[in-house]
C-alpha cells in the first residue's frame, strides 16, 4: 500500500480525524521524512514497511504519556521516532530533542518549523554538554537506538522530579550499559511489547 493511504489507514486505527491537525501535521512529516532521506540517512528507506511501523510506534506509545506530564527530553533523536509522534499526538507538552549529528539535527529544527510545533526544541550537542548547561526538570525522558551509561543516568536524574518516567525502547537488550544500575537506581513501572515492532519494548522507570 503507498505510504500516504497506509498512514490514513493507521491513524484512522487510532482515533485520529483525518482532516485533523495531528493528521495533517503527520503528513507533512512523512513528506519531510521522504525528502530529507534522499539526501541524508534519517531511516533504512522510506517505503512504507520501513516507516509504518516506526509511526505505529510513536503513536502507540503517546498512549503511555501520563496526564500530569507536561515535558518530554528525548535523546539521539535521530529521524523523530518516537518523539514527534508523541508530540503531534499530545501538543500540551514542551519537547527538548538531543541530536548530536548535525544533518540530523538539521532535519528535526526543518519539521518543528514545518509542523509548527510550539514548544518543540531541538539542541544540536551530546547529552552530558546539554544537561551542564540547562536547568530544566523534565517529567518524561526517553531514548531509543543507544547504550546510556551509568554517568549519563546520573546527569538525568539530576534533571527529572521523584515522579519522571524513564521510557526505554529496546530490543532484546536493555538500552544501558550497565543493567544491574538500572536495576538498582530505578524500578521498573511497566514493560509492553511495542506495537508495530514486535520485537521491541517499551520499559518504564520511575527512579529509586
């Protein structure tokens, strides 16, 4: 099926309006994703058996957002995923976006803008740099695609509340370098089986 009536297909799945702003704002994202990756490696392609699932997953997991959550940090955000699904699809929250390689930070400030996506950041530097030089608190924090160390986890928890929920997506391994430190420092909420990637997860933390 072509991407653009695949991606009609799903969110209609979830309860999105079409002629909605999220819907329209997921479009241009798609387009945004096709044109930029024909310069730039954002995804493995861009046909939509490579893409749909990464939207699935983004979407589904905008489910999981707590209420009282208001902030999300994402980190090695890369093409998006999850972050600006999560974001198009609960607009209240204030979205900081870590993307270190440049081309790639490039391409999310070109989708904030495109999308207008108020409150939406992106910073263009690696994470330890980030957090020495921000004061923000977040209530939500996730990352995707890359090994946290034991010092990354500590730099983090200096930024989050009692309540912030760490979101780990992973595959077979935990996305940290060090699992008995997570296991220590943190206790895990809830784990789901990642929709549209099946093998994939999605754990959540609450620090100790």
């Amino acid at each position: 099926m072509e991407s653009v009536a695949a991606l009609k297909n799903l969110l209609t799945e979830y309860g999105l309006d079409p002629q909605s702003e999220a819907a329209r704002q997921m479009m241009v994202y798609l387009a945004l994703l096709k044109k930029w990756n024909a310069r730039i490696n954002l995804t493995a392609g861009t046909d939509w058996r490579q893409v749909g699932p990464f939207f699935q997953e983004g979407i589904w997991a905008s489910g999981f957002f707590s209420r009282e959550a208001d902030s999300l940090l994402d980190i090695g955000s890369g093409a998006g995923f999850p972050a600006i699904p999560i974001r198009i699809m609960v607009p209240r929250i204030r979205l900081d976006m870590v993307e270190s390689r440049a081309k790639k930070a490039a391409f999310l400030e070109t989708v904030v803008g495109e999308l207008k996506l108020n409150g939406a950041s992106v910073h263009s530097k690696r994470l330890r740099e980030h957090l020495r030089e921000s004061k923000r608190i977040w209530d939500c924090i996730s990352w995707k695609g890359l090994k946290l160390s034991y010092r990354d986890l500590e730099g983090l928890r200096a930024h989050a509340r009692p309540r912030t929920q760490f979101w780990m997506l992973h595959g077979k391994d935990l996305a940290v370098e060090d699992p008995e430190t997570m296991a220590r420092e943190f206790v895990l909420l809830r784990r789901e089986e990642c929709a549209g990637r099946k093998e994939w997860r999605l754990s959540i933390y609450l620090p100790r």
